[in-house]
C-alpha cells in the first residue's frame, strides 16, 4: 500500500495498491508500534565507525573486532549488552531513563504478577507520566536486569550521550540520578507484590535477595564524561534508541502534529477509521498478544454497529 485516503464523496476510503486501487467502508490501521527506527540527531558519520540500529543487529559476529558501544538501556539495550557481554566483548552502555522490574519475584514470573495484580488491564486514564517500558528480558532463561551488575561484569556505564563530533562523545553528568530511578520503581514494584501478597495472604517464600543492592561501581562513583571511539578500541555502536511511527501513507486526517495517530480506544474522529495493536490503545497490555484480541473484539462491535 502506497497511500490511504478519503474516497470521493467523504465516504468510505480508498487505498492505493501496486494492484490498484482498492475500496472500503472501514480501515483498521494494525501495523503496531514499531515502525520506524530512531536514531538520535548525533553525528558519527565522520568517525569511521561501524554503525548499527538494535532492529537490524543480529549477533556480535555481525560486528568488526574491538569494544563495543550500545547507546540505549531499554530492553533490547540491555538484552544486547549481555549477548556481547557473554560473547567476550568489551562493552560500554550509555543509559537513559528506565524503570527496573524483576524477573521472577517470590516463586513467580513478573507476568504471573503483573495479571494477578490486575496491572495488564490497566486502563490508559490510570496511565501515570512516566512513558518509559519495563526493562525486562526472557533472553537466556530469563533474569532481572541490574546495571550495577553489569558494571560488576566489567561494563562501563555511561551517562545520557549528548554530543559527538570527529568520533568524540560527550555523555551527561546523570549517571547516578538515572540509576537511582530505576533502583526506585524496582523498589516500589517489590513492595507492590509484598502488599499483594500480605492483602491476599498468598502463601508465598520471602525472596530478601530480590532487594540486595551491589556496590556502586568505580564507573559510577568516577564517570566518564567524554569517551574517544578509536582511543577506547571501539569498534562499533549500536544504537538501541527505540522506534516512532511510520504512518506517512495515512491521508487521513486523523494524525497530530507529531504524527501520532488521535484516537480514543483506538476510535478516530473520522467515521470508519480505526488503529489496533498500539501501546496503551486501551490498557496496558493492548500491544501484546495478551490484550490485542480484547481490543480488536471492541472494535469489530463498534464497525458491526455502524450497519
């Protein structure tokens, strides 16, 4: 599909196929919410470094020999670093906001929790401010991501990248404090699942381990504030720095300014027009195959009522 729009008249839509066009009383946008890889506007171009979006890395043979650089500490940034960690490679690991949760908590999986807790059908109106993902991963058996242990493995952590030039970055002074935050909602979730066990009276094992905190690391306590790629043997950098959306072919009006789908419960203000599979679309889990099902059944009753 090359373009969706408005069909003559005002009425219905028309879509532009290399097969032709193609007509239709009602559209569902269900492309998801991971289109277009972002890259951050810092110039590495003049570095002569390999250079690589988490969406098209595969493995650290992808990658030339020497340290590696990951700018970005979401789930696929974490994920990354303990692949490369594990292969033998020299990591560093710029990290941003984040919000830490554990795996496994007393004898269960942080889904068990999340859907006993009731948090995934969470409607969006109790969506709170802060719009960063839980830092989780299922990679390796699965295990509760810790930057301290990271750092303890010998990562160094960075904080935010901020600017670079001639293969020079320079990194903000907010190491700590982005540590700090998600060493809090980590913390907040425990006592969380605590409450709910107390609440319920759950018969569940204490798991003290779950709270222990390792000591700040020497990359902590003395950052790094300016790091040259090709002094430090960096070899390549990988940008996990996440995605936008990609809905250029929509001429419809139903798009803001930034290009973001307008939508309540994944319903538009032009008749006919719906999004589906989107974060938060209608609760917590609506991007998951967990929520999707019940988000897609509103929208069939709603298209059905329309006649």
């Amino acid at each position: 599909m090359t373009a969706l729009r408005c069909g003559d008249g005002g009425s219905g839509f028309v879509a532009e196929t290399s097969d032709g066009p193609i007509e239709a009383d009602n559209v569902v946008a269900a492309t998801g919410p991971y289109q277009r890889p972002v890259i951050p506007a810092l110039s590495l171009d003049d570095a002569g470094i390999f250079q690589v979006h988490a969406s098209r890395y595969q493995n650290p043979d992808q990658l030339p020999s020497g340290a590696v650089l990951v700018i970005g500490s979401g789930a696929s940034g974490a994920q990354i670093t303990e692949e490369l960690l594990r292969a033998g490679r020299r990591v560093y690991l710029s990290v941003g906001r984040h919000r830490r949760m554990p795996r496994r908590y007393r004898g269960r999986d942080l889904i068990w929790w999340l859907s006993a807790m009731g948090l995934l059908e969470r409607p969006t109106e109790e969506r709170g401010p802060d719009r960063s993902l839980p830092l989780i991963t299922g990679a390796f058996g699965g295990n509760t991501i810790d930057f301290r242990q990271f750092a303890a493995e010998g990562v160094t952590l960075l904080g935010r990248a901020q600017a670079a030039h001639q293969g020079v970055i320079d990194f903000a002074p907010d190491l700590a404090r982005r540590l700090a935050y998600g060493d809090a909602s980590y913390a907040i979730f425990l006592d969380m699942m605590d409450a709910h066990v107390e609440r319920h009276d759950l018969n569940m094992p204490q798991d003290p381990a779950a709270r222990a905190v390792l000591p700040d690391p020497p990359c902590l306590s003395e950052p790094l504030r300016r790091l040259d790629l090709r002094a430090a043997g960096i070899g390549a950098v990988i940008w996990a720095t996440g995605y936008g959306f990609d809905f250029g072919w929509i001429q419809v009006p139903v798009l803001n300014a930034r290009a973001e789908p307008v939508h309540v419960r994944g319903i538009t203000e032009v008749p006919g027009m719906y999004f589906l599979g989107l974060q938060w679309l209608s609760k917590l889990n609506s991007s998951l195959l967990s929520g999707v099902g019940d988000d897609a059944a509103d929208l069939a009753d709603h298209i059905a009522a329309r006649g």
